[in-house]
C-alpha cells in the first residue's frame, strides 16, 4: 500500500502530494459592509426642514405680535399722548390767560364804576377753552392713572377758582373784600390748579419712551434660529451635493434677514422720530407755554400791584414784578437761542421785539402808578392791554410751528413702523415656502 508523502514549502505550509483532490479555489475578498452609524444625505437633510420651517413659523407669528405691539403704540402717541400733551398746555395757558382777564376786569370795574364786559368775556372764553381742554384731555388720555388723578385735581381746583373770581366780580365796587376774594382766586390757580396741570403733564410725557417688550426680544431669536438653521442647510447640502448655492435656501435665507433688518430699522426709525418729537418739539413747546404763562401772570401780577394802594406792600410787589420781568427776559431769549430754522428765527425775531414793546410799557405804568394810580390804571387799560396782546399773539406764532414740529415727528414715528406686521406675517412664509421647496429638490435628486 503505498503512502503518500508530505512535502513542505519553504514558507511552512503543507502541500498535498499528487494523490490529494485538489483543493477548491479560494474565492475573492467579499466587500466590505458600511458601518452602522454612517447616513445618507436625505436621512441628514430630511429632519432639517420641520426644524427650519419651525423656527420660521415662530418667526411670522412673533414678527406679527411685536409689529402690531409697536404700531399701536406709535398710533397711541401720535393720536393720543401727543394732542394730551398739547391740550395740557393749552389748559395751563387758558387758566394763566382767565387770570389776566380776571384782574383786568376788576381794575376796569373799579376805574369806572361800571361792570367790565369787554375783559369780563374774555375770562368767561378762557374759563370755557380750560373747561374744554381739561374734557379733552380726560378723553383722550389713556390708561394713567397718575394724569387721571391730577386731572381731577385740576378740575375741582378750577371750580374752586371759579366760584372765588365769581365773588369778586360780584363784591366789586360793593365790598371791602373784593380784592382779597380775586387774590383768592388767583392764589387757587397758582398753587393748586398749575400744579395740578403739570403733574398730569409729567405723567403723560413719560409715555413719549418706548420700551421693547417681550414679543420682539422673542421675534429677534426665532429670527436668528430660522437663518442659522438655514445656512446650517445649506452648508450641509453644498459638502454633500457638490453645489455651492441652493438657489431657493438663499431667496429663504435672503428674506429671513430681509425681515430683521427691517424690524430693526422700523425701530431705530421710530425711536429717533420720538427723540426728535421729544428734544425738537415737545420741549420747546413746554418752554413757549411757559413763557406764556409767565406773561399772563406778570400782566395780573401788575394789575393787583394797581389796586394794592399800600405803599410798603407795592414797593415789595415791584421787587417781585422785577423778577418776573428778569425772568421773561431770560426765557425769551432763550426762544432765540433754539431757533433752528428760518421760519422759527423769523418768529422768534416777532417774539423778542413783541416782548420789549411790553416790556417798556410795563415799566412804565410801574413808574406811572408810583405818582398817580388813576393815570398808570389808564395807561394799563390802553397800551398795556394792547401791547401785551401784542406779544401774546407772536407766543401763539411760536407754538404753532414748535406743535407742528412736535405732531409731524410723532406721525413720523407711526409711519416708521406701520407696515411690520405684514412684513413680520408674508416675508417669512414665503421663506418657508422657499425653504420647502429647496430642500424637497434636493432630497428628489436621491431617488
């Protein structure tokens, strides 16, 4: 029986001799299989779009909330604060102008004996325009519960005022205590009715700041997710396709910052606007109706210092009297220095020859009472009264360009942000659109 041999290679490894069956061929390296945790393009871009379309349906409902938010608010200024503001002064001027009017009626009874019409209608229009005024603001004042609270104040205050010059018109020419009843009365206007009116004012003008609420911090965020989730996109399709761009990723992308930008000019708009309606117009129409304030309680301060026949009392008067005028002096100036057009150097030009003429003839009825009270009394009633019209009427000048200033900057506001809740509504659902439709194409590239 034979035996087969077994040979060996010089790398050790066994050969079959002849006898053997051959060994079957050894077959080709199988391929190898891919890893489990390696995805293909569409399981990665797919899970992208409802996070993407998310992020910008948050973005077109916030942008809707904080645009209305801002539109309203711009609205309420322009249509509510900015016309309180003016009605408030517009009252503190009626109340200064029916305390002229008061005491120059009374001084015109007492010189002729007979009842003042002329000046006495002129109180009764200003008590009716303060009347009105007060209405108008409690009307168009809001939600404020502080301008309320004054403004009731200020109403009672003005009823009390009224009754007290009441009763000196009546006690005129009659009664020793005429004059203590106007002084009264001026007094009530002085210490509880302005006052009044200005705390309803600096309630009211602290309204003009607008604060950024909740909605825009939060549109602001949805707006920044939905286009780094849309950059993320793209730079994940343009690795894994080869493509540079997707032309409708960039249009959603495009209009996703299109939105914040015009959120964020709206608003740098509208806050300058207010700034300016503020610094430009607002304060200078506070300063103006000061001045005219000032120059209805010089023009009754001179009329009492006429009837007060004390002489000790009168010096002391004209001291305070010296004030008031180096005061308007001041204040009038002032009015000059601010001009910053030509329209408003031309009327301040007005303001400041209206005011010298009234300031002259006051000195002069001063200088006339201390030797004749009947004389200065006459003189108060002619040049006086029509000098201090005079410089009235060119105030009245002033106001109208610094309230028109003041309105334009407020509309200017609104508009500013009147359209960004549309914006905030259409601009990111067509982004979404846009999104949708860029991505479903590139996913159909894979099938």
């Amino acid at each position: 029986m034979a035996q087969s041999t077994v040979q060996y290679n010089t790398s050790g490894m066994s050969t079959a001799s002849a006898g053997d069956p051959a060994a079957p061929p050894r077959s080709a390296a199988a391929p190898a299989r891919p890893s489990g945790n390696k995805r293909t393009t569409p399981q990665i871009v797919r899970p992208m779009l409802p996070r993407i379309l998310l992020a910008l349906g948050a973005l077109a409902v916030l942008a809707a909330i904080a645009g209305f938010e801002a539109q309203s608010s711009a609205d309420t200024l322009a249509d509510n604060t900015g016309p309180s503001l003016i009605a408030l002064q517009d009252l503190s001027s009626s109340v200064a102008e029916a305390n002229a009017e008061a005491t120059a009626s009374f001084l015109a009874t007492e010189a002729s004996g007979r009842e003042d019409r002329l000046h006495h209608n002129a109180y009764l229009a200003a008590m009716r325009r303060a009347a009105e005024k007060s209405e108008e603001v409690s009307s168009l004042i809001g939600p404020n519960p502080g301008a309320h609270e004054a403004l009731q104040d200020a109403s009672a205050a003005l009823v009390t005022y009224g009754g007290r010059i009441e009763a000196a018109r009546v006690a005129n020419t009659k009664l020793p205590e005429a004059v203590d009843f106007l002084t009264e009365g001026i007094g009530v206007a002085e210490s509880q009715l302005q006052p009044a009116i200005r705390s309803a004012t600096s309630s009211t003008q602290g309204l003009l700041a607008q604060e950024t609420g909740w909605s825009t911090w939060a549109a602001r965020a949805a707006g920044v997710v939905a286009l780094l989730s849309l950059i993320h996109a793209q730079m994940v399709l343009a690795r894994r396709t080869r493509r540079i761009l997707s032309p409708l990723l960039v249009i959603a992308t495009v209009l996703t910052l299109v939105v914040l930008i015009m959120f964020e000019r709206g608003y740098f708009l509208r806050d300058q606007a207010i700034a300016d309606a503020e610094t430009g117009g607002y304060q200078a129409i506070a300063a103006t109706a000061e001045i005219q304030a000032d120059a209805f309680a010089l023009h009754s301060a001179v009329g009492l210092n006429l009837l007060d026949a004390s002489s000790d009392s009168g010096l002391e008067a004209r001291d305070a009297l010296d004030l008031q005028i180096a005061g308007l002096d001041v204040a009038v100036e002032s009015v000059s220095d601010g001009a910053d057009s030509a329209r408003e150097r031309a009327a301040a030009d007005e303001l400041q020859q209206r005011w010298v003429t009234y300031r002259q003839t006051i000195d002069n009825i001063l200088d006339e009472a201390s030797s004749d009270g009947d004389a200065a009394a006459t003189l108060f009633e002619s040049r006086g009264v029509s000098s201090f019209n005079g410089f009235n009427t060119s105030i009245d000048s002033v106001l109208f360009d610094n309230r028109s200033q003041f309105t334009d900057a407020l509309d200017d506001a609104a508009f500013a942000v009147r359209f960004l809740p549309f914006l905030g509504i259409i601009l990111p659902v067509l982004a979404a659109l846009a999104a949708l439709l860029g991505i479903q194409r590139r996913l159909g590239e894979f099938r």
